[in-house]
C-alpha cells in the first residue's frame, strides 16, 4: 500500500471510529440519565463497570501511551456486529 493510501485510509478509520465511539457516549448517557436496566441492582453494577472502565481510558489518553504501529491494513475491521 502507498503511503498515500495508508493515509487515506488512517483517515476514514479516525473518522469512522470517532463516529462510533460519539454514538456509544450517546446511548450511554441515555442509559444513565434513564436508568435503563433490569433492575437497581443491575443498574449500579454497570455504573460501576462503566466508570473504572472510563477510568482507564482517561488514564491512558496521553498520546505517548498509544501504539503508533497500529495496523491499518485491510485485515482490519471496524464493526464488532459479530462479537
């Protein structure tokens, strides 16, 4: 692949992922501020999860902690449907 295209493509992916993860925040805030869950209990546990879950996210953030060798070949696929 040219540079041009590993370009090109980093670039669908940013913007492909960024949309993703936007929609994700969405639907969790909805879940949150409607307290959706089988039940209260249920429902703390995931406020649990998702918070040290976020946690470690934020704690990663910084640019030098991400792998700048991530693969942006062909093989890689952006939807988890089948997961």
């Amino acid at each position: 692949m040219k540079e041009k295209d590993i370009s090109a493509r980093q670039a669908a992916l940013n913007t492909a992922l960024r949309d993703t993860i936007l929609k994700k925040i969405d639907t969790l805030r909805e879940n949150i501020v409607f307290e959706k869950g089988s039940d209260k209990q249920s429902y703390f546990q995931m406020l649990i999860m998702i918070d040290e879950d976020l946690d470690d996210v934020l704690l990663n953030w910084e640019y030098d902690s991400i792998n700048p060798r991530l693969s942006f070949l062909e093989s890689d696929d952006l939807d988890d449907d089948d997961e």
